[in-house]
C-alpha cells in the first residue's frame, strides 16, 4: 500500500549578506548564497553548486535531502 504524501513546510531564513538558509523541520540542508547575478548553492558537507535561479537551488537542496533521509 502506498504511503500518503504529507505536506512540509520548507523555511527560509532572511538572507544575512546574500546568504539564505533552508531548513525543513529544523533540520539544515543548506544555504544559498546570491551575489549579483549568480546563485550558489552550499550543502552541509560544504561542496557547492551553481543554481540558475533561487528556487532552483532550494528544489536541488530538497532533492539532496529527500535522496539521504
């Protein structure tokens, strides 16, 4: 039997010097970073990634901790 999906709230943190922090459940999965026309991505083991756009970066931040939990 398939289990049910449940909705989580995703929080984002106000950006302190062009970084923002994700969070689902008080659980980090990491921070973006915005400087001027670039998007980068920062999980919690430090490696980073370039993301076209904010919500791009917090769809790969989710998909990391949705592919490890």
């Amino acid at each position: 039997m398939p289990r049910k999906n449940k909705p989580v709230a995703v929080e984002i943190s106000d950006a302190i010097d062009g970084v923002s922090e994700v969070k689902i459940n008080k659980v980090v999965l990491g921070q973006i970073k915005e400087s001027d026309d670039t998007i980068t991505v920062i999980y919690p083991d430090n490696h980073t990634v370039k993301a076209p756009d904010f919500d791009a970066g917090v769809s790969m931040l989710i998909a990391e901790y949705n592919l490890h939990h």
